[in-house]
C-alpha cells in the first residue's frame, strides 16, 4: 500500500466519470481513500514544495472545459470534473481534499443517474459530507477554484434535496466571493465555474452580472 497507489486509483476514478462509469468511479475513489489512509501512517510527513495553490495549478493544467461545456441538467450546474494528480504529488494538503473530491463528485453525478429514491438521497448526503471535508482541508484564500467548484456543489445537492435556504446560502455567499474576484487577477480564473449564474438565477435573484 502506497500513497502512489491511492493517487493511481484517484486518477483512474476520473477516467471512470469522463466515461460515464459512475459505480466504477465510485468503487475506484473510495477504494483511493482507503489506501491513502493505511498508507498515510507508514510514510514520512513531505513538507509542502508545490505551493500551496497546488490544486488550482492541477485544474487549470488539465485544461478543463469552459463552463459552456459543463453539466447542466434542469438548469442546475454541476462542475462535473474530477482532479488528476500528477504521481509526484505526496503533500498531504494536497492529496488528502483531492482524493475527497474525487469521491464526492463520483458519489453526487452516480445520484444523478440513479433511478431509485433511497439510493439517489443516500448518494448525495454522501457528496455533501464529503464536499464540506474537502473544504474544511482548505486555507482561507486558496486554491479559489477547488473551493468555488465545491460550494457550488453543494448548493446543487441542497436544492436537489429540497433545502432551498441551504442552497440559497450557498449561491449567496458564491456571488459575494465572485464580486472580490472579479477585479482581480484571479476572475479569469473563475471564468471555469462561471455556469454557476444558472444556480444563483434558479434560486431568486433576477439578473446576474457580466463576465
């Protein structure tokens, strides 16, 4: 067991959701997890040398899809793309939200084709605690991508859940980060998970502002 291992299975739980293999994806991801947690206390702690921005760096490189191409159903966007790790990556703070991540999205878009009630809530009650651990791995005022990927997430599996205030405080506070970002550097960056205007749009508020 190796944290190698749990990056390789990571990895392969992405290829999974871009093929549409959700149970495969979900199997692979929490099976990454597993690994990574009896391999963590085998190894040596490796100090952060990638920066602490390091999962950001990861999605851009990955070139991810423009929001156009994300997945909207029933005008609820899901940013519907998994993290791949490059094998060199043995940073805890790194590893531990991804892997998280992984298994969260795999969790929320299997519910999404899941035909049976009980499965489909239980799948994304799951996402959701999920979603919040890989948040809470986060500094405040980093990777801004991973974090705006993962509360918009959230909104969507609160709405689907029918907490309507849940979602709404969720697309409440994404618009105010937005607003920060917008006259700054980073905006461009957040351009990834622009289809998010659909879920704030969904939840009350009348007009959304400009790219």
């Amino acid at each position: 067991m190796s944290i190698e291992r749990a990056i390789q299975l990571s990895n392969q739980a992405v290829s999974c959701l871009e093929t549409k293999c959700f149970d495969e994806a979900i199997l692979s991801s929490c099976a990454a997890m597993e690994v990574f947690q009896q391999s963590r206390h085998m190894a040596e702690q490796v100090p952060s040398q990638q920066g602490n921005d390091f999962i950001d760096q990861c999605i851009l490189t990955q070139g991810t899809k423009s929001s156009s191409d994300q997945t909207i159903i029933m005008d609820e966007f899901i940013y519907e793309h998994g993290i791949v790790l490059p094998m060199i990556a043995m940073d805890e703070t790194v590893v531990t939200p991804v892997l998280i991540y992984n298994c969260a999205l795999s969790h929320q878009l299997a519910a999404r084709h899941c035909n049976d009630d009980r499965t489909h809530k239980v799948f994304l009650e799951k996402a959701a605690s999920l979603y919040q651990i890989a948040f809470k791995e986060q500094d405040e005022g980093l990777n801004a991508i991973f974090k705006f990927a993962i509360l918009n997430n959230i909104g969507v599996i609160h709405k689907m859940l029918d907490r309507s205030e849940a979602a709404k405080a969720c697309f409440d506070y994404l618009v105010s980060w937005m607003m920060i970002y917008i006259h700054t550097d980073n905006s461009k960056y957040l351009r990834l998970v622009q289809g998010f205007w659909g879920n704030v749009l969904g939840n009350g508020r009348e007009t959304a502002p400009a790219a």
